[in-house]
C-alpha cells in the first residue's frame, strides 16, 4: 500500500527497480523513476541558460519537497555500480536536464524550469514554431473602431452607468434625457443612449467575453417508498453554469495578464546561499510533480501545464427575504500570480450556482447522503468539458498573443472547514489531509491519499470506516473522476477560516473570556472586559487599522473584524491574564503573520515552525486552567499542515477563501441587490454576463491603445487637431490651488535612497498643506510649542549643508551663518512609497501610504528609532526646497523585544527632563509606525480617548502587527 507525504519516505528505502542512472560523470545516482532522477539533476546538476558576467552560479540545495516518487538514498545508501552502469552524453542530449534562468535584477535569483512541459509556442493548428518568431497581432481592428460603442465616449458612459455607479434604471433614463436635453440646447442633434434598454442592449452586442449560461435539472433517482415519501425526493433542482472551459481560455487570452502569467513550474533559488523560496502557485512542488506525471506521454512535450484552481461557498444576500441563500462555484488558473488573484482583475471567475436542497422537514440521513453526493456529482458535471484536455494537448491563445498547447489539470480547491468535510467525504471533527483520529488531532501521522482511502475501503467495513478512519464510504469525490487528482492533496490552506476567524476569535479569544469567568466571576469578569474594550477604543489611530469604539463585543463579526482585532488585542489583554497566555497570543501571532507572506523561504519555514512549537507550548495554560479539555481541533489542528502546503502550492495568502469572499460581492451580493428579487438568479447571471463583456472591452480597447489619456482629451484632439493637447489632462486639486503660491510645490519624484534591514528606495512627497496654519519659522514654534524651534532648523541646515562634518568640528562664524527667516508652507501628510522587504521577485511590491500628523497625535517612524512627527513644513533656501518635519524622539527600553508580546518597547526621550524635538528632512522618514500604550494592571478611566494616549502614557509597544509591512520590518 502506497503512502503519501514526507513521512512516508522512510517506507521505501528498498533500493529494488532502480533503473535510471544519473548521466554526470562521477555521479553514481540510480532512481526508480524519472520523477526522482529530475529532481536529482534539478538540485545537483542545473545548467544555466546564461552567466552574468563571470560569475559562477552555486549549485542549489535540494528543494526538500517530499515528493512521494521520489526515491534518494542518501549518501549512507548511495548505490554505486560501476562505469558499466552509466550511459554517459552531454548536457545538449539529455532530455531530462532542467533549464535554468536568471530571474531577478542583478541576477539574485534562479528558477529551475521544468524541460519538457516548455510553453513552446505553436501556430493555430498545435504545430510548434521556430524560437524567436514573433507572435501575431492580438486584433486588427482600427483606432477607431469602439464596434458596439459608437465611441469612447459612450463606453466610458455604460461602464460607469453599468459597472462602477451601478446606477438604477430610472436613475439612467433621468440622466439620459437630461443630457440629451443639453446636447439639443447647445445644437446637437444626435444623444448617446436613448434609454436604459439601449445602454443594456449595447453591452449585450459585446462579441468579448461572451460565456453563455446554461442549465440542467437534477433530482433524487433512488427508491421512494409508495406511502410515507419525503417531499426532498421528489423536487427538481435547476443548476445554471458556464463552460469553465471557455472560461479559463478567457483568461488565458486576456492581455492584461500576459506580463503576470508562470507558463512553467518552476523552482526559485537565491544566487547568495541558494536557498530555496515560494511565491506564486506555480513555485511549489505539487505543479512541478504534476508535470512531471504528465511528461510520461512524449505526445505532451512543449505544452503548457493549466491547473485549475476551484473554490465554492454559501453565502447569504438577505435575511428578511425568501430564497436569500446562494452557492456559486468559482474558476481560477494557478498560472496567474498571487497578487492578481487577490486583485480582482477578473483572474476568479464564477462559473455555476450549485443546487442547495432543502429539507422542509428534520434532515434525515437519507437526505444528507442525497446532498452530500449531489454536491460532488453537480461538480463533475460541469467540470466535464474540462475532461479531454486533461490528457490530450489542445491549442489556445494567450495574452501575448502566441498559440500554445495546454495541459489541463485539477488544483487545489479553496474551501473552509464545513466545505473541506464535503469536498473529502469525512467526519466532522477529522482531518481531510491527515489520517490522525479525531481525538488525537496533533499526533504526528502520515498524509491521507486518495489510493489509501480507495483501499481502506475495500477492506474494511462502513462502520469500521466511520468509526476508525472518519471516512463516509457511501460518497464518491467528484475528483475521482478525474485524472491526476487527489482531493486530500487539493485541499488549500485558508487562512481566513482555520487561523483568522478559526484559531484567533473562535478559540483564543472565546478562551480568555472563559478564563476571565472562572477566576474573577460574573461580575468582575464583566469589569474587566469593559476595561478590556476600553483599552481597544483607546488604541491610537493608525492608516488602515479599523477603529473599535466600543470595543470588540459585538454580535455579527466579518473577516476584517477578526484581522483587525488581531491588530490590537494583545496589549489590551496584558495584565488581565497569566503570561503563558501573553506569549501563545504572541507565537500564534507570529506564525499567522510569517505565513501572510507574499515570499516564504527556507528560513521562514523554520520561523513558521518555531513560531507553531512555541504556540504549542503555551497554550497549554488554557488546558492546566480547564478551559478546554483538548486542542483536537481541526481548525487550529490545520496549522501543523501550513509548511507542507507552502512547498506545494506557494504563499497561502494567494489560496484563500477571502478571495472568493470577496467575489461574492461582485458576483452575487450586488447582482441580487440590482434585481428585483423575483426569480432573482435569472438576473443575477444577466448581470455577471454584462460585467464580464464590459471588463473585457477594456482590456480589448486598452490593448490596441485606444484608451490612453481622457474622454476629454480625445474630445478636445478631435475638435482642435492643430493644438498641443496633454496626454492626460492635469488639473489641480483644490488642496494644491493657490492663487497667491510663489513658490512651486514640490515635486513627486524619487529623492533618495534610505537602507533599512535591506536597500529600500523611499520617497516622501509632502501633501495637503495645512489650512491657517504658521507661515513663519517663529509662528510655528508659538504653535507648538517648542521655543528653541529656530536652533533645531539651524541644526538641521548645517545638517544638510555639511553633511560630512561632526557639529564640534564646525566653527561658530560658520554657525552663525545658515538660518532662515523668510515663509514657511506647513502640511498636515506626507506620501512614503517604499518596497516590501518580503517581495525581492515579485510584480513591483510597491507600498504607498499617506503618513499625517497633528499636534496632538500620531506619528511616524525614522530609521531604526521611532519619532513623533508633530509637523511637516517646507521652505526655500537659496534656491533649493527644504521639505522638513518637527519631530520629537522616542527611545527604546532594552537591546531586544519584550519576552512576553514581541514587540520593541519605546518611551519619549528627554534632554535634562526636557523634550527631546528635532527638524528631519523627509527622505529620512522611512514610515509610519504605530504605537500602543503599555496599559499595565490598572483600570482605563473612560474619559481616556485614542487622541489622548500618545500624551499621557510613558511606554509604549511599536506594534508590529499592525500591518504585514510592519511585522517584517520589526520581526
């Protein structure tokens, strides 16, 4: 019997049918298949397409990704057979020798390709092409032509009507007639739209992005007993969806995601110590092995490997009406990355509404065995026509405009724990990726596989199954059905339901509460709650973070509830419970921040793990005090399964339900509020339809450059052909409109670089300038209070005057010489756009934020020191901007984190009991941070607000998680 995962590889340490010799000289490696023999040649010997320069890239270690086929037996097991074992020829006629690519500026990293499934473009009819020719034009339509728009002008006007504005029908027609009024008054006789039936009928004529829905009827087709027969039994259910087969060639062909498209699995190495790291779905192993899988047919050699990522969710559009519940099933192609996944860009696509039959009556187990395999049988329907490319190659077009052959295959499937029970046809309470039993869910066991379910099955029992193994043998997973797939395998992390609102509310949270019961009683455990949400409410604003003005009690929680509570609710607990419970709140926030990575390394891995021990070792307070008597949870149990997931499929956050969540939005929670509620799905796909033909219009019209610059702009080109006419029309804001301004406002551009952990470019550009606020250098220092301000800008113009001297070695004449007396502008925010430490390969991993300030709080981050920006303000000094901030320094308590929270501690600096202030340029501002009280063991007073703390506490925590960017800096 087969086993699965890497606790299984001790099973097969018997060296019986090696057959395949390594072909390197001096290299006596034999394998049991080609899978082990490429993942030896991808790690030992890889071959680099080119050199940077001479530098000689280091061999990479192996990527350790436990991959079931793969027999290594070490170096105590190597087998060594002599010369006469070996068929020796070079790099150019192995077959099997992965290709290597530089893949980063400065060639910092290296990509293992995989050989054989090589993307190589083809011609319409699958023939392959020569390298280098070129592919051709994705249209060749006119400049002109906006076919079924009349211009741009009345696709821009539908897009907003339809798309963003989501404007009623009567609102439409107001709007129409109005306008064509104005157009009859200024001499046109010619409208845009008519009415709404035009602009919908418009859409509708969009040949793009055109999915028909169909349907299909389904009902119970077992024994129904002549008297007594349950109502369930004999209804009809209708199921609408959409070919997901044309779905994903759309996506395939949509130009706006060739430059974000992984063609092949790859393998990610760091040139500095060839370490091992995973970003996109098509980084991790379970890609690379299905390739593997598929490259035992010659036929498929050249084609592009297409998994396809499913996901599928109830969800609830109203509690007031009848049929308010809906279960879309959703499509994704693992070959786009994370970051347009997560990005809305139409990279998740909704392609059927499942059936959800309801018993009028008390569920039976008959009734529930009927749903339960009716889910998988609706499953395996529409995914029928996805069936025949899953062996043989078919020829699709991409964004680039080349033609490939395509492989397609099942991928992971996105599901929370209730959907995971049905997709894996277990027990609630088991694990669907484990063969741990359910009362001993953290016992270290081996991975559950579809062959070893297959086999249990035959051998044992139904009562035996459900009882030992926690299987339901009665249902079939649709994913048998189809080749190459393994729905224990598939199952994808979900950090929203096993560790947001799993784990951390539904446990960790609810377990202080119990504890807070049991050692104070009713009444003082109320108290301290109160005072609990009162240290929450008390929380200083930060950009991002959702404000809890009444603390966290509350009755209906969301996603975003959970992750900003999680934000702020480890000081606010501290004093109120033992300190084992402080630091499993801060492991188990360590371990869900290391695994929101957009890039995870070998070393995050053994972070991730470090973090899970430590978690496991301090929450047993919870267990010694009574609060639970186990921790076999699956949600939480699911933890132990992260490092496993990210060497197969990548970053978790790129597989989470939060991405379908969020689609339930576009796709059914607003569709169902813009119909009429009668027979609302009708409408409902309707729309979706329309939304799908406008996005692709733009992208069509976007790619043949018909949308550069404004309506406006083009109006105006078209109306004075001779003028100069800008691009992009430029227009002021009202913040930036002076009619009295002397001076130019400063420029957006680049100004410096800054170095923080690693060589971050930052730029700083100062925004929104106050309103009545100082306009000299004196003024503002009344205004702040700080009378020693024109010292502290005379310092900081020698400062920049000479920056390569020490203040002692400047003479006094040369002192006396740099101040200013002239005007000042004074701004309220400045914009800090940086790179994330964790994206060194990813699409940009820019970071834009606004940092803004106020006398009275606030503040922002300087280098490694944390400084409270009480101003910004600019000036100009023979002849060159000075853009400035008044700061005061907060120093930090200790060379290391608190023990107990993680986090750094700091506390206002003082100079002879006096305030340490000081002027900055902006470029050294890195950003912003954010600080939270150290509460301590007393009572809050009520009348404590968040613009109170940064006045009146004395310690203060840098709170590193309140955003991701902040953890990795502050880790």
């Amino acid at each position: 019997m087969s086993q699965t995962g890497p606790q299984a590889s001790h099973l097969r340490r018997e060296p019986i049918g090696l057959c395949i010799p390594c072909t390197k000289p001096g290299c006596n490696r034999w394998f049991k298949n080609r899978s082990g023999h490429m993942q030896h040649m991808n790690a030992k010997h890889p071959v680099f397409l080119h050199q940077p320069g001479s530098t000689q890239p280091r061999r990479p270690h192996s990527p350790g990704s436990g991959l079931p086929d793969t027999t290594d037996l070490g170096d105590t097991g190597t087998m060594d057979f002599g010369d006469a074992g070996a068929m020796e020829f070079g790099d150019d006629e192995n077959p099997m020798q992965p290709t290597v690519e530089f893949c980063s500026a400065g060639d910092r990293l290296y990509r293992n390709y995989h050989p054989f499934l090589s993307a190589r473009p083809c011609d319409s009819e699958g023939e392959f092409l020569p390298p280098g020719t070129p592919p051709p034009p994705l249209t060749d339509k006119m400049l002109d032509d906006w076919t079924p728009y009349r211009s741009w002008v009345e696709f821009e006007l539908a897009d907003y009507l339809f798309t963003k504005n989501q404007t009623p029908v009567h609102s439409i027609n107001q709007l129409l007639n109005i306008w064509a009024a104005s157009l009859m008054q200024a001499g046109s006789r010619s409208s845009l739209f008519s009415d709404h039936r035009h602009v919908y009928k418009t859409i509708d004529n969009t040949p793009l992005g055109d999915v028909k829905w169909q349907s299909f009827t389904v009902k119970y087709t077992g024994e129904i007993p002549e008297e007594g027969a349950a109502p369930w039994m004999g209804d009809t259910h209708e199921v609408w969806f959409r070919d997901p087969r044309e779905v994903i060639r759309n996506m395939l062909s949509n130009p706006d995601f060739a430059a974000e498209i992984d063609l092949r699995p790859y393998q990610e190495f760091a040139m500095e110590n060839n370490e091992r790291q995973w970003q996109d779905f098509m980084s991790g192993d379970w890609a690379y092995k299905q390739v593997d899988m598929i490259s035992e047919d010659p036929d498929t050699h050249g084609s592009t490997f297409i998994p396809v990522i499913l996901g599928s969710d109830k969800t609830t559009v109203s509690v007031a009406t009848g049929q308010n519940d809906y279960y879309p099933l959703y499509a994704s192609i693992g070959n786009v990355r994370n970051n347009v996944r997560r990005a809305h860009r139409n990279a998740v696509a909704v392609v059927g509404f499942l059936a959800m039959p309801k018993n009028r009556l008390t569920e039976t187990k008959g009734f529930r065995r009927f749903h339960c395999q009716l889910f998988h049988s609706l499953l395996s329907y529409i995914l029928k026509s996805l069936k025949p490319g899953m062996t043989t190659p078919e020829v699709a077009r991409f964004g680039d405009g080349h033609y490939r052959r395509i492989i397609y295959g099942l991928g992971p499937y996105i599901a929370d724990y209730e959907e995971q029970v049905l997709l894996a046809c277990i027990v609630r309470r088991w694990c669907a990726k484990c063969l741990s039993h359910c009362k001993a869910l953290d016992e270290t066991t081996l991975l559950c596989s579809r062959l070893h379910v297959d086999v249990l099955i035959e051998e044992c029992n139904f009562d035996t199954l459900w009882a030992e193994y926690g299987i339901v043998a009665i249902l079939v997973p649709f994913t048998n059905d189809f080749p190459r797939a393994d729905i224990h395998e598939l199952l994808a992390p979900d950090l929203l339901h096993q560790i947001i609102k799993g784990s951390f509310k539904d446990h960790l949270v609810e377990w202080v509460e119990r504890y807070l019961f049991q050692e104070h009683g009713k009444t003082q455990a109320n108290i301290i709650l109160d005072d609990i949400d009162q240290r929450i409410a008390a929380v200083p604003p930060f950009p991002g973070l959702c404000r809890f003005p009444q603390g966290h009690h509350f009755k209906q929680w969301t996603g975003d509830d959970s992750k900003a509570l999680m934000k702020v609710y480890l000081p606010a607990i501290e004093g109120y419970v033992p300190e084992d419970v402080v630091c499993a709140f801060s492991a188990f926030l360590e371990f869900c921040y290391l695994v929101h990575h957009n890039v995870l390394t070998e070393k995050s891995l053994e972070e991730i793990q470090a973090a899970l021990a430590r978690f496991h070792q301090y929450r047993e307070i919870f267990k010694t005090t009574g609060m639970i008597m186990t921790f076999s949870l699956p949600r939480q149990h699911s933890m132990t399964h992260y490092v496993h997931c990210i060497r197969l499929f990548g970053a978790p956050n790129g597989l989470c339900s939060s991405i379908t969540e969020s689609k339930h939005i576009k796709a059914v929670k607003e569709p169902w509020r813009w119909s009429s509620r009668y027979n609302a799905l009708g409408q409902m796909l309707l729309t979706n339809q329309r939304l799908d033909k406008l996005a692709a219009s733009r992208v069509d019209f976007c790619t043949c450059g018909m949308l550069s610059g404004t309506c406006l702009t083009s109006v105006l080109a078209a109306l004075e052909p001779s003028a100069d006419v800008p691009a992009q029309a430029e227009l002021p804001s009202a913040e930036e409109y002076n009619p009295n301004q002397q001076e130019s406002p400063i420029p957006e551009h680049l100004v410096s670089f800054f170095n923080f952990h690693l060589r971050v470019p930052s730029l700083n550009t100062l925004r929104t300038e106050g309103k009545k606020r100082a306009q000299t250098i004196p003024a503002l220092a009344d205004e702040l209070a700080i009378p020693h301000l024109p010292d502290l800008i005379r310092d900081f113009l020698v400062e920049q005057l000479y920056p390569e001297m020490h203040l002692v070695e400047i003479p006094e004449n040369i002192m006396d010489c740099p101040h200013y007396e002239g005007r000042i502008r004074v701004f309220n925010s400045a914009v800090s756009t940086f790179f994330t430490p964790s994206d060194l390969s990813g699409m940009g991993g820019m970071k834009r934020e606004h940092i803004r300030v106020s006398p009275n709080w606030r503040n922002g981050c300087a280098r490694m020191d944390v400084a409270r920006v009480l101003t910004f303000f600019s000036f100009r000094l023979w002849g060159k901007q000075y853009p400035c901030a008044v700061a005061r320094w907060f120093n930090r308590v200790g060379d290391a984190p608190d023990d107990q929270t993680g986090m750094w501690m700091v506390k206002p600096s003082s100079i002879d009991n006096h305030a340490h202030f000081v002027v900055i340029h902006v470029d050294s501002i890195f950003r912003s941070a954010h600080l939270i009280p150290v509460y301590g063991i007393e009572m809050l007073p009520a009348v404590i607000k968040s613009h109170h703390t940064l006045d009146i506490f004395t310690l203060f925590y840098v709170n590193k998680f309140a955003d991701h960017h902040a953890f990795e800096i502050a880790f």
